[in-house]
C-alpha cells in the first residue's frame, strides 16, 4: 500500500510537471532557418533535434524525444503544426515556421 501511494504521488508530481511546460508552450511558434533550393527544397531536413534546439533556445526547454513529427523529417520551407508530447496525454502542438536561410 505503501509502496503504491509512492508511486502515485511521483507520477502526480511528473504530470504536473508535464502540464506546467505544456501551459508555458501552448500557442507557442519557432522559426527554423534552413538552406533551400529557389523552390523551397531544403538541403537536407528540419529533424526533431533542430526543432527542440530552437525551442530550448528560446526559453522553452524541450528534449529532442518530446518533439513528434509523424510524417518524418519537415523537408520544405512553410508552416507545420509539430506535436510536443511531455506524458501520457499531455501534448500540445508548435507552429514550427521553417525559412531559406540567407546565402
């Protein structure tokens, strides 16, 4: 029984813990700069590890497993809804902005 309400009481502190970053994120954007072709192709691909980069960056740390992306890689430049998933159900989505980063 003990053992039990421990258990509780730690996956209660990691969902309030998830739920306070998910509120701190919530409606958030995050601009990625990325070499582009004239058409918009990018030279390689915007990773889960770049976006959770520039969102640590600015001020919303987030480890490179938390970002989703379920289509893979983001190869184009454009807006993409991303999810960040802290814990069992507690996600929310990030606008991630990709641009043509300047030659």
């Amino acid at each position: 029984e003990a053992k039990r309400a421990e258990y509780e009481a730690k996956a209660k502190a990691v969902h309030d813990e998830a739920e306070s970053r998910r509120a701190k994120l919530e409606g958030q954007s995050v601009t990625v700069k990325s070499h582009a072709s004239a058409e918009g192709k990018l030279y390689g691909s915007v990773t889960p590890r770049d976006i959770a980069e520039a969102l640590t960056a600015a001020g919303y740390p987030v480890q490179k497993s938390e970002v989703v992306l379920g289509e893979g890689p983001l190869r184009h430049v454009g807006e993409f809804d991303v999810m960040v998933h802290f814990a069992a159900g507690v996600e929310t989505p990030v606008k991630v902005i990709i641009e043509a980063e300047a030659a």
